[in-house]
C-alpha cells in the first residue's frame, strides 16, 4: 500500500525567505506524485505534479519539487515567500500502474505553513 | 476555466438523516472521485467511479454510501444514515487524463 509522510506539521518561515516543506513517499514502483495547497475555507488546488518526465517540475506561484527516486522524496520549494503562501500543502501519491480506471490520491497529513512579516 | 462545483457548500444534518451531496464535475472529464475531510486530518479517498461504476471505494466507504451519476453531468454521493463521526468536509474531483485530479470546494457536512 501506498503511503506518504510529510515531515512537519507546521513550518514557519520570514517573508522573503526559502520555503522546503518536506515528503516521502512509499511506493513499490515509482508513482505520479503531487503537492496540492489548500488556502482557508477553500478547495483543494493543484500546484505541480511529477508524472515521469523531468524530476525538477515547476508549478504554479514559482514553487518547485524535485523528484528523488533514490531518497523516495518529493520536496516542494519556493526561493522567497510570500504572505500569500500562508496556507495548507498536501503531498500526495497514486499508483501509476493501477491501470484500469481508478488513480485514487493518497494524501499526507499536510504541512500548515506560516509566513511572518 | 471550467471548474468543479459542489452544492451545497455547508450542509447542517441530525443524526440517522439521509444526505445528498452533489457534485457537477468538468464536463469532458470521465473519472470521478469522492474524498473526505474530517477536521484537523488528512485528505481520505471515499471512492471513484468510471464508465458509470464504482472502480474502487475505501474502507470508509460502506453499506451507508452510494454514488451515482444520474444525468450526465451531476455526481451525488448519498450517506443513508449520517452518524456523528460523518461529520467531515467532502470533497469531489474529477479528472479528464489519470494523472490529473481537479478538486471542486467542498461541503462541510455537520451532523448533530
């Protein structure tokens, strides 16, 4: 079974500083993985995904996550944050070999990240 | 850009009600999907549903629940009997290729 850790539940950070909120994944091939953010009272949005291509992949808000097959890790970054990143990230994983019709999401606890002025 | 919706967005029910949550996915999407969110923990799947069946549904997801798409464009999930531990945000999402879920804003169902 899959599952995903990210280490963190909450990560506080200066505006203008680097952002790196942590996830591991346990999957016995290499599966698709994606960060999703989560803003108050909100849905659920996509940030970035890795479906295989190149293992640095570039999402939305000028964040970034790097695929470690070797380290199991899919860690998201932005350079500087904003106050507008304050909000809720979730990592999660599916089985790109289900095959059939079902890509069901398994999700980490999710990371709450703060960002002080 | 088209989107999930999701009605209602707060749904206020008594314990042993039936509930329907609704859902009208993207409209060229073919998988759709039912997640949860009890409060303060992680993002659960419920269930998925393709060519009109469930393909696969959680633990979570037993003789209470029940999915359907009754008109081509509307995915309801049905809890027959709401316990209090329904109380939950759930989420509906869709996908035109696998690897891509768009998720619509959820219903905060309350159940006293």
């Amino acid at each position: 079974a899959q599952s995903v850790t990210q280490l963190g539940s909450h990560v506080s950070v200066s505006e203008g500083a680097l952002v790196l909120l942590r996830c591991n994944y346990s999957s016995s091939v290499p599966p698709y993985l994606f960060w999703y953010v989560q803003y108050p009272n909100q849905g659920l949005q996509l940030l970035l995904k890795y479906t295989s291509a190149a293992t640095l992949v570039k999402g939305i808000n000028g964040f970034e996550a790097e695929f470690k097959k070797s380290e199991t890790s899919f860690h998201l970054t932005k350079p500087s944050a904003h106050m507008s990143d304050a909000a809720e990230y979730f990592c999660a994983v599916s089985d790109r070999w289900s095959g059939g019709s079902n890509y069901k999401l398994t999700f980490g606890k999710g990371t709450l990240l703060t960002v002080n002025p | 850009e088209p989107e999930v919706t999701q009605t209602p967005s707060h749904q206020v029910t008594q314990m042993g009600q039936e509930v329907i949550l609704r859902c009208v996915p993207i409209s060229n999407h073919l998988y759709f999907y039912w997640y949860r969110q009890i409060l303060g923990q992680k993002v659960e799947f419920l269930v998925s549903f393709y060519n009109n069946e469930i393909s696969e549904k959680s633990e979570i997801f037993d003789d209470q629940f029940s999915v359907e798409r009754p008109d081509g464009s509307n995915f309801t999930l049905k809890i027959r009997s709401t316990k209090l531990e329904d109380s939950a945000m759930y989420f509906c999402a869709s996908s035109e290729f696998v690897e891509e879920q768009y998720f619509g804003p959820g219903t905060r169902l309350t159940v006293t």
